[in-house]
C-alpha cells in the first residue's frame, strides 16, 4: 500500500503567500485563496494565464458578485460545504470563470476559506487532489487567527440584531451610526422572517442558504430569526419584491429543513410586514412572532401562509379571544349545536364550520364532508332551527366563522 507523500512538510513555518505560491508551484496552475466571506487573503503569481474572474478578484480584492451569483446558482458551493475532497467545476465563460478546481478550508463543521486552483497550464488530475486535501489543512492554523477575529466581529453583529429586535434603540441616527461602525451595511427596506424548528441545527442546516443571500441571523432556542432586505432605492414595486425574495427563500429552505427534523416534529415559519426605518423593527419581530403562533394553532387553515399579511381574520383571533374572556362573553348558540351532537351523536358544528370554511357554497361543502348536496340542506336547515341564526345573513355568519375559530383556540392552548 503506497504512502503519500507529505507535500507540505518544509513549509510548516510559511505564511499564507508563501503557502499560495508553493500550491501554485506543485499545481503549477494559478492559486487564490479566500475567506469564509469570498475576500481574497493571498494568490500565487499567475505571468499571462488569470481569467477574468481571477482578475477581477485580485483587483477588487473580493471575488465578483456576479461569479459567486452562478457559483450558488449552480450548487458549487453547497458541494463545497458539505465535502472534504475538492470540487471541480467546469467553465463558465458567461461570468469570465475558467476551469477550477476548490476546496474548502475547514475546521470541525467550520469553514474558515476556500483554495481556488485555476486549471489553465495543465489539467489537475485525481493525485492533485491529495495536494488540495494536504494544502487545506496546512492552511487551517494560518486562518484561525484571522477567524478568531472574524467571529468576534459577527458576535458583535449579532448582539447589535437583538438590541433591535428587542426595541432598545430607538434613535434611526444612532442605529445608522452603529451599524457603520460594526461595518453591517442594513438594507434600505426589510422585513423579520422567523422559522422553527425543535431538534435542528437550523443555522447549520440553513448555512448554505444564509450565505448566498447574506442574510443577517441570530438563533433563539429552536428559532432562526432573520433579517430579509432589498437595497435597492426607488423601485415602485418594492414591497412585492420583497415578499417574492421571503417567499423563494422559505422555498428553498424549508422543505430542505423537514429532511432533517425529527419526525413527528413540526416546522413552521413566518414573517412580518416590511419597514424601511430600524427604530420600526421590533414590529416586523412581533408580526412574525405573531404569524408563527397563528400557523402552530391552524395550521391545517393556514396552509401555505406565511406571511402576517396573509393571515385574514386569524390576524385578530387571538385578540378577539382575550376581549372576550375579559368580557365574560359565551355564545349561547355555539353551545346549543354542541349540546345537540353530544345527545345525538351528530356532526353538525363540523358541518357549520366546513360549510363557512368554503365560503357557503354548499358543492364544495358536501365534497368535503363526503355527502350528499341534499343531506347538506337537511342539515344546514336544522342548525338554522336549531341555533336560530340565519346563514343566509352576512354579519351572523361572519360572526359564527369568528366564534367557530376562537373555540378552537380553548382546544389548542
């Protein structure tokens, strides 16, 4: 069984560009290496072979927008995140990126960097590899210090995001000023997006999502709560777009998250409405926070929905409920019906709640129950006698659908 061989073993003391220009040398192809954030840290010399992407990564010190855009797009950097061995990746001339092969720098479940060899000179085969795997874990002890530094600013980032969501600055100047010196560049509008899951590692889970997307996060218990923002100024259609960029991510990453939960266990989100001013966050908090209560209570009626807005009059449940209990207010009706399918072992509120769940129509209502239209009308007609109410009113069935909804809530909590 062959051994192989210690590439690196004379360069235990080299820094991070004498390491760049010794992988460069044994690959002898061009080499960057990058942060966890894609922000060039050192290159080896390249003469006349550097692509466009390379580049421009050299001269912004940060690989383009557009090329880490495709990168995501096209799962490069989910396999990246998910693998020890390097990832090759095929040209993609639209963007300015030639042949690669990269690896991620990495420490336990942490990614510290990336290594990115350019296959320009010659192909890279299967025993640069080994190089690859040998050069990312003689890279590790010399971006340590630099992640040290780097978790340390995103811990401060983070105790920021929850001093806003909590309500304690209420200045939109001071939020400003402390958000530049924190170097967190907030969206021109926003909004709080929340999801829960008991069991997960959501955070981990949701890394590769989190990152193409630059979200802002901070974990709670079982809770991600994230900050979703557009900076775009000037757009009429701000508030949709914004919606549609909630919408998608809770798209990608939800039926992702339900993979790994633990069966049995539910996972929910929500989010609340969009705001432009931080001093208004803690609304956008409370909305999701209110949203997601509402999909934990109904989740059967709120099937699909996500967003405060959406909510309907499942908005005003919870209150209506604690005004009545204030009030002292039992529906004597409600009561009645209960009373009659207990002494005849019917089913006429769950006839009444479907009936005001389809909106009246009584087709609808009768495929739901798995009867037919003419016992639907039977029955309507007795809980009309029974209960003296008229369907046919508009305001006594708004306030029946109110009240069916509030009863459940007794059930729920």
């Amino acid at each position: 069984m062959s051994v192989e061989p210690n590439y690196f073993q004379q360069y235990q003391h080299a820094d991070i560009d004498e390491l760049a220009d010794v992988i460069g040398e044994l690959l002898q192809n061009p080499i960057t290496v990058e942060d966890a954030d894609h922000k060039l840290i050192a290159y080896s010399s390249h003469g006349d072979s550097t692509d466009q992407a390379r580049w421009s990564t050299i001269m912004g010190r940060r690989v383009p927008e557009k090329v880490l855009t495709r990168l995501w797009k096209d799962g490069v950097f989910q396999e990246l995140l998910t693998r020890d061995d390097p990832v090759h990746i095929p040209a993609k001339d639209e963007v300015g990126l030639g042949k690669r092969v990269a690896i991620a720098i990495r420490r336990g479940s942490d990614v510290l960097g990336y290594i990115w060899a350019q296959e320009v000179n010659r192909p890279i085969t299967p025993e640069d590899d080994e190089i690859l795997r040998q050069a990312a874990r003689v890279a590790v002890s010399r971006l340590m210090q630099r992640q040290g530094k780097r978790k340390a600013e995103e811990q401060r980032r983070k105790e920021f995001l929850w001093e806003l969501l909590l309500g304690n600055h209420k200045s939109e100047s001071a939020i400003r000023q402390k958000a530049d010196s924190l170097q967190m560049q907030l969206p021109t509008s926003y909004l709080i997006c929340i999801i829960e899951a008991a069991g997960a590692r959501l955070d981990q889970y949701l890394y590769p999502l989190l990152m193409r997307d630059k979200l802002l996060w901070v974990v709670d218990g079982s809770q991600i709560i994230l900050l979703i923002g557009l900076s775009e100024d000037g757009k009429k259609d701000v508030r949709e777009v914004l919606i549609r960029k909630v919408e998608q991510f809770l798209a990608d990453s939800l039926g992702k998250l339900e993979a790994h939960v633990t069966e049995g266990r539910q996972v929910v989100a929500g989010y609340g409405l969009g705001y432009r001013t931080y001093s208004e966050i803690v609304k956008s908090y409370r909305e999701a926070l209110h949203a997601l209560k509402i999909k934990k209570l109904f989740p059967k009626e709120n099937e699909g929905v996500y967003g405060y807005h959406e909510l309907g009059i499942y908005r005003y449940l919870l209150q209506l409920k604690q005004w009545e209990a204030e009030q002292g207010y039992e529906n004597e009706r409600l009561e009645k019906l209960r009373q009659y399918d207990r002494d005849n072992q019917t089913a006429m509120l769950e006839t009444l709640e479907t009936f005001l769940d389809a909106a009246g129509k009584v087709n609808v209502t009768a495929q739901r129950l798995h009867i037919h239209i003419n016992t639907l009308s039977y029955r309507l007609r007795r809980i009309e006698e029974i209960m003296r109410v008229d369907l046919e009113n508009m305001n006594q069935r708004a306030a029946l659908y109110l009240e069916l909804k509030m009863a459940k809530l007794d059930q729920e909590q």
